[in-house]
C-alpha cells in the first residue's frame, strides 16, 4: 500500500522535483502540494495523509510556525536547507529530514522510517511539540550576524546587517558591503539557512538580497530588476519564479 504524501516548499520547482523523485519510488502517491503554506494548513486540517514533506523555511509561515498551528499530529519530513547537525538529534527515532537537493537514497530511508511510523499508529511522536522544539533551537539564537572573509592572513569581519547581497559566482561566495566584495566560506544555499528569512531573500540562484536595501523594483531586459540604496545604485535581476516571494517579503 502506497503512502499518501502532501508536498509543501515555497520553491515550485522543488515541489515539481521531490514530485518526480517520490514517483520513481514507486511507495508513494502524492495526493497534492502547494508552495502556499497557508493553502497547506487549510488543506492539512481537511484531509488525512500518511505524511507531509516540509520545508522549513517560507514566507508567511515557516514549517515550524504551520505545524504548531495544525489541530492534529501528522508525520513530516522536514526538507530544509537548515544545518543538517542539528537536525539530527530531532531524526534519530521521530520526524526526519532532508536536505536539499534532495538524494534519491537519503529520501529512502526516509521513507523507510516513515512507514515504520505508520504501521505502529500508537508510537508516533508529538511533532507538533518537536516542531516548537526544533523552532528554538534553530531560531534567532543560531542565525548569522556576522560573517568573516579571509584573505591570506587577514581576515574581515562583516555585520551581516551591512551586507547588502550575497553573490555567488567563479564557484565563490561573495558578499557585499559598501560596495566591495568579500569572500566568505559560505554556499548561497548554506546562508539562506542561516541568516534571517524575513530580511534576506534568494531573488536568483546566484543572488541573495538585503530587503533593507531595496529601493526600487523595476521592468529590465529579461524580467524584474531590484535597484539597491546603495552609493553605486546596483541593479540585480529577480528571476521570474523568484518574484512572487520578494515582493511578499516587501509587502507589495
């Protein structure tokens, strides 16, 4: 008997690939999925499913913040670009995780556990309970404020609260302030799992912007582009699937 999925991420195209990945399984059927986490809570409080495949973080609500507002317990699988260490200590015998992107053989035995889970209906674990957990120790307390950039034998500390963007190019990680750029030892992926969800925002796969920076969104050559408040008017491009999310995170 297949296990009833439900798929909630803000990425469509992670909803589409986890989609895909489930499906070549062959253990599960995939009864819906949104990028939407309140269309999730709505649905979730409707209908009954084996588990829920989540991302932590989103606009609106994180993963987190919905499972505590869920009136029932459900299985998850966190899908999250958080650190995975921390996350470990929560999937040793409750909710698992993985990490994106997702590996076909990280998702099995994620699916293993799962349908443990479900055969032994009297043993399932209060995750709503371990959602707050998790929430506390992954919250404020654990994002970044500052970031350090290495050059040789010295090294520059940056208040991430100056950083204007991040930029990810020549297979580094470059983040800006003032404008000039440092290298930090960090992915984009690695950051948008660190730094505050409600000010910093993956507008591109090479981009992460300050929203305190933002000044002006306008029409470019190949979609939406963002102008900075900064001293050289710097000009990002949003990639199309990326828009909706920014202008949520600016209130417009």
């Amino acid at each position: 008997m297949s296990l009833r999925a439900y798929l909630v991420d803000d990425e469509r195209l992670a909803v589409q690939r986890l989609t895909r990945l489930l499906g070549d399984t062959g253990r599960v059927e995939v009864v819906g999925s949104t990028t939407d986490p309140e269309a999730a809570l709505a649905f979730l409080r409707k209908h009954s499913v084996d588990v829920v495949f989540l991302d932590v973080q989103m606009p609106v609500l994180t993963g987190f913040e919905l499972l505590d507002r869920l009136d029932r317990d459900v299985l998850v699988v966190f899908t999250t670009a958080y650190d995975r260490y921390a996350l470990e200590a929560f999937a040793v015998n409750t909710v698992d995780y993985l990490v994106k992107p997702v590996e076909p053989e990280r998702l099995a035995r994620a699916l293993d556990k799962i349908e443990r889970f479900a055969q032994a209906r009297d043993a399932r674990p209060d995750v709503r309970a371990l959602a707050r957990e998790l929430a506390a120790q992954l919250g404020p307390a654990r994002r970044l404020e500052r970031v350090a950039s290495r050059v040789g034998e010295r090294t520059t500390v940056l208040d991430v609260a100056r950083v204007t963007h991040f930029v990810s190019k020549d297979k580094l990680t470059f983040a800006v302030a003032g404008g000039r750029e440092h290298v930090v030892d960090y992915t984009l992926t690695e950051l948008e799992g660190r730094l505050d969800p409600r000010r910093f925002v993956r507008i591109h796969r090479a981009t992460l912007v300050n929203t305190a920076f933002v000044q002006e969104l306008f029409p470019g050559v190949d979609g939406l582009t963002v102008r900075l408040k900064d001293d050289q008017r710097t000009e990002l491009g949003v990639a199309r699937d990326r828009v909706r999310e920014l202008k949520t995170r600016l209130g417009i």
